[in-house]
C-alpha cells in the first residue's frame, strides 16, 4: 500500500472476481487489476483530476476505463460492481443513498 486510499491486498480479492466480471474474455489481461482499483479508489478518495492520478498507479486512461466498466450498472441488476464491492467491504460513500448514512 503505497497510498492512504489503497486497499491491502487480501481484502481485494475478496473482491477480485466481481471486479472481473465486468471484463471480456476475449485474451488475457496484462494489467494489475489491484493497482487499478487502487487508483480508482485514490481518485474517488482525494478528488483529483484523472489526469493527475500519481505514475504510481497504471496510465489514468486505463484507470479511467475500468472505472467506465465498473461502475456501469448491467443489465437486470440493481448495483453496479464498484456498488457491490463497496457494499460488500461495508464502505459507505456516494454509492449509498443519503437515507441510509450511518453517521
């Protein structure tokens, strides 16, 4: 864990297959999905730009496009996988209705 925002490892993957199954299976990933979630929870964590991503983390146009991909709701489903994920972890954020915020 190079940053605050990012997860240890064991806790992504307990997380890992509901992030996978967003993607094609059309050839085998070279890219680190935990250094992507990371980088996507570094910039929903600190606001930035997606540009500004530190070079820590995978390009921020790859970034960017998983974060297209997870948090799309699919078909007949209620959540969309960063939704699940978050609600699986217990965080809370912008995913939960403001009704339903524990302060």
């Amino acid at each position: 864990m190079k940053y605050p925002s990012d997860v240890s490892e064991e806790q992504f993957e307990k997380i890992r297959s509901i992030l996978e199954a967003c993607r094609r299976k059309t050839k085998p990933t070279t890219i680190n999905l935990y250094e992507v979630f990371c980088g996507v929870l570094y910039l929903l964590k600190s606001g930035c730009q997606w540009r500004m991503i530190p070079k820590d983390y995978p390009k921020w146009q790859t970034c960017y496009a998983y974060w297209q991909k997870w948090s799309k709701k699919r078909e007949g489903e209620e959540f969309s996988a960063l939704e699940k994920v978050f609600k699986k972890n217990g965080w809370r954020g912008a995913c939960e209705p403001w009704e339903k915020r524990k302060d």
